[in-house]
C-alpha cells in the first residue's frame, strides 16, 4: 500500500535523539519485560517478537518509552493511505502538546506495524509498562476476542451510540469498527491516561474504512469525576477494578466501593432508559459480601441479560472473570442466562433479591429450597470466633528449616492440612516473631485447643491441633466461639458436605474468607446432640473413617429430604450448571 505524507508534515519532524533522562529499562532488564508481555492480547503470536524487539531497542538506545511510543503511533497515522490530510493534522497537534519536539523513527522494518493485529500499540504499551505499574493503574486490556464476545452478547443497531468510560488504547471501539461496521462518529471514549487515549485515537484512524473522515471522540477524563452532561444508549468497556479502590466519589450514594462498582453505578446514571451496559468485571461481583451494595443496584435499576464466565483471562491477575451485559430499565420478569462455556442456565432475575447477600450465582429453584431449609434452621454462626493468620517470615528459606534443630519446633504447612487431621509437619521453626514480617498473637497459636484450614483453596479443609503448633501463612487458624458448640464440632460441620456445598454455591471463591466463614450457619445443638456429635468426630481423629455418619448427622440437623442430599452430592460431584 502506498504512503503518503505532506512535505509540510516531514518538515516539522526531527531526527530520532538517544539522550533521553528517563528510562523505562535498561538493556539488562530486557528479561523482565519479556515476563510481562500480554500474551493473550495478541492474535498473531508472531507478532511477539517484534514487540520485543521494540522493547529491547527502546532500552538498549536509553529511549523514552512513552515518547517512542507516541513517535511509533504518529509515524503510522501520518503514512496511512486511507487517513485524510485533515484528520493527520489534527492528530499530528495532539501528539505534540503531549510530547513536544517529535523526532522522525528511523526506516527500519521494526517499526512497520501490523494493522491486521487489533492492537499493535496497546500490546507493545502494555509490554513497556512496569508490573508495578499494571497493578497499580489497573492496566490490563482486554484482548479482542472477549471484546467481541461481550458486544455480540449485546442487542444494538449501527445508528446507536456507544461510550467507553475507561477506553485504554480503544480495543472495544476497534472492535465495533472492525466486526459491527459501527462509523467512527457513533463512537465515543475516556481515560485518565493520555498515552493511552492518543494511541485509541490512532487505532481508530488507522482501522477506520477510508471513506470514514470523522475524528475519533477519545478524551483525556476522569469519568468518575466528570458531571454528566450526555447520555448514551451502550456503555461499554473494561473498567479499571485493579486500580487502587476510590474511597469517595461526589455522585455515589455508596460510602466506600471498588473502582468498578463506581462505574457500574454512575453508567447506569450516564445511560438512556433501555440503554444497555456491558463490561468486564471480576467475578468477585457475584458473591462477595462488600460488593453486595453494587448488586442491589444492579437488580433494583437494570435487566440483567447475561453473566459469562471466563477463568484466567489477564496473566498477573489471581481473579477469574465474568462478562455482565444488563438493560437499563424495570426488571419485570426478567430471565438471566448464566453461560459458562458450553454450559447454560436461565433464571429469573427475582429469585436473586433472597438469596444471601443478593449473590448473583446460578442457583436453581431446587438449591433455593435447600438454603431456605438451612436458614431457617436455628443456628449461630462463627462471627464471636478468634483468628489468626499464619506467620509470614518475611524470608523462608532463612527460617524455615527442613530438619529439626535446638530451639526450632514443628511448622504447620497448607500442605499437611486435611480433613479433621494434621499430616506429619515437614518443616520446623524457631519463634522469634521480632524477626518476622508478620505474626498471629502467640496465645492464638498456643491455644488449647484450635483449627487450622487451608486459605488458598476451593473446598473448606479444617483440621485440629490440640499441641499448640505453629503455622506457615498458607495455614489459617480458628478459635471457634460457637454457641452450643466444641471445637470438635464445629469442624464437624466446616468439613462436612452440606458446608462443603454451602461454599461452592454461595461464594465459589478460591480462597477461604473469613468473611465467609462467618456467614454459615451452625446448627444450635442440644447438649445430647453435642456428645453424640463430638464422639464421632473423637473417634474420626483416631483413625475409624466415619465421615458418612457424620455427614447424615448435620443433614438430618437441618432436615434435608433425600432428594436434597442426592442434591449437594451432585453439585459436589459436578458443579451448579448441572
């Protein structure tokens, strides 16, 4: 293809300087960048090689990487055939008010980039960015195949508008362009990052059709920050719930939420009546208690058409996925699909309002059943109990020791966690919490009696310690202080397979909260009901397997039928979608 370019327009550029002060990474840090790159942000994997070729060239020359990459998006904006002289102009100006005095890239086929990847520059920016720096700016960019499979979950036709309030480098304005044939004028964006919105800009220009000559509506903004003043009919987008939480927000009515839930709440104020809202958000919208405010409003204000898993999507991020796609308006007898891959259920958007917290989980009307029998058994729960974290040295391969020594004693691990005992410890350590990052009270660990569960886990795994041992930070502690209950009990009812079924239906969390914990209700036993209980679990400890009674005792306690046990033992075996 043909590039054209004003002799007015290679006038104003200057020759490519290496004196730059600031520094992205040197030469030797080149295999850090190289962890970082946003594999799943590419279509072409070949492309990988040239971003890191970029990257390593940006530090081996001491370049600016923000500069470059503003250089490298310029570059390409003025030689595109299909960019009107107009529309060059006016973003070659922009480039220059955010970086002045830009210098012409030298003729290499490094810095030919490949349009036919959806976005070229926000991979490579991506790739410059420290981790630190992800995190912290919640800088993770959805890749173009789950933008496209959040907007084909949509209903809209292409004289609609659409808003990303946190536009990144404009994957999802690319998209609707490239797969929707949504014009240019139709599409509209904001970021507080003004790399990121010169990039969207030229990404717009670039996959643009040539008889397209709107310039693209991408604005430096904070949208949480901006009062209303238009409304759209689709808002879109990735908001950024990796950022640092925003504690106050002038428009909330919430006193204290994540970064997403503020947007949540403010788009649903941005969008016409029967506009619809699609973003990508972490599952923990579903079920977790502090965004339970955000849910409530999610139910009272939209339509909800659609909740998509997807495991693992950004690399760095621990937290899976879901797409929400929901209508602004009344939801009278509203259906909401649930969709994880193959799988799919529908549910009415009512039965949500009684559920625990309004988690927005699959649950089907034989469930609800279920945990209406449990709550209304009377019962108690954890939230009097003591806790304790495990120890965090701060340097494990300094203290923890794989062989006793004077002055050392055993250290529970995660790993020797199982249900109701403590396999052999395999590490030791000598308590000197002075010299550690972080320590549970001693009296936490020398309690008596105590329960230690592993954190970072799908199931609920207790075991009891009555030697007073120490723990790793992978091994949690509970002093349960549980009316009616021992100790014994209490982890009768944390292993058993109604709680085991609790968990995996209301939180679905890989992790085991306290907060979560404290939401199961114990059953109130009578004190013939606690012997009997506390024998069995007794002679569990010592070695009999008497799980199987243990588990008919607490479904009789609740006074599950035998289809409901049937019930748990399914999700259990399977999961909740079937």
């Amino acid at each position: 293809m043909k590039r054209t370019v004003s002799n007015a327009t290679l006038a104003n550029w200057q020759r490519l300087g290496s004196n730059n002060k600031k520094l992205l990474h040197r030469a030797n840090k080149t295999d850090s960048l190289r962890k970082i790159f946003p594999d799943k942000y590419i279509s072409n994997k070949e492309n990988k090689k040239q971003i890191l070729a970029i990257a390593d060239y940006i530090a081996e020359n001491k370049l600016t990487p923000t500069r470059f990459i503003c250089q490298l998006a310029v570059h390409e904006v003025t030689f595109s055939a299909n960019i009107c002289p107009a529309n060059k102009t006016r973003f070659y100006q922009e480039a220059l008010v955010l970086v002045p005095n830009l210098a012409q890239l030298p003729d290499s086929k490094l810095f030919k980039v490949d349009l036919q990847e959806p976005d070229f520059l926000g991979a490579l920016y991506q790739t410059l960015q420290a981790e630190g720096a992800r995190n912290k700016n919640g800088l993770y960019y959805t890749p173009a195949d789950v933008a496209d499979k959040l907007l084909g979950q949509m209903s809209f036709s292409s004289d609609q508008d659409f808003f990303d309030p946190a536009v990144g480098t404009g994957i999802f304005l690319i998209e609707l362009i490239k797969k929707f044939a949504i014009p240019v004028a139709n599409l509209h964006g904001r970021d507080i990052d003004p790399i990121a919105v010169l990039l969207a800009t030229a990404n717009i220009l670039l996959q643009a059709p040539a008889n397209d000559d709107s310039y693209p509506d991408i604005k430096v903004g904070d949208y949480l920050k901006t009062p209303v003043v238009q409304k759209y009919t689709n808002i879109i987008g990735n908001p950024p719930w990796g950022a640092k939480k925003v504690t106050e927000a002038a428009f909330s009515k919430f006193k204290k939420a994540d970064s997403f839930a503020y947007f949540i709440e403010k788009s649903l104020q941005t969008l016409n009546m029967n506009g619809s809202l699609a973003f990508v958000l972490p599952v923990s919208i579903l079920n977790i208690t502090r965004h339970q405010p955000i849910r409530q409003l999610i139910l009272t204000k939209g339509l909800l058409k659609s909740i998509t898993y997807l495991p693992k999507l950004f690399q760095g991020v621990v937290s899976d996925v879901v797409l929400l796609v929901l209508r602004k308006g009344e939801p009278a007898n509203n259906t909401v699909t649930f969709i994880n891959g193959p799988q799919q259920i529908e549910l009415a958007q009512e039965a949500f309002k009684s559920l625990p917290h309004q988690n927005l989980l699959p649950v089907r009307s034989c469930d609800r059943k279920i945990l209406q029998n449990v709550w209304h058994t009377a019962h108690a729960d954890l939230s009097n109990s003591i806790w304790g974290l495990g120890i965090v040295t701060g340097n494990n391969h300094e203290f923890v020791l794989h062989e006793k020594t004077q002055g050392t004693e055993p250290l529970i691990t995660g790993k020797e966690v199982q249900p109701f005992v403590l396999r052999q410890p395999q590490s030791y350590l000598e308590f000197q919490p002075a010299k550690f990052q972080q320590t549970a009270a001693e009296s936490i660990y020398r309690s008596p009696e105590k329960l230690i569960y592993k954190f970072i886990n799908n199931h609920l795994v207790f075991a009891y310690d009555n030697q007073k041992r120490l723990t790793l930070n992978s091994a949690n502690i509970l002093v349960p202080k549980v009316s009616t209950h021992s100790t014994k009990t209490v982890m009768a009812f944390l292993n058993s397979q109604l709680f085991q079924y609790l968990n995996q239906i209301l939180f679905a969390s890989p992790k085991v909260l306290r907060g979560n914990l404290e939401e199961l209700p114990i059953a109130i036993l009578s004190d013939k009901e606690r012997k009997s209980l506390e024998k069995l679990v007794t002679r569990q400890l010592a070695g009999q397997d008497l799980r199987k009674e243990i588990n008919k005792f607490i479904f009789a306690k609740y006074g599950l039928t035998q289809f409901q046990i049937e019930r748990v033992k399914q999700v259990l075996a399977a999961n909740i979608f079937e």
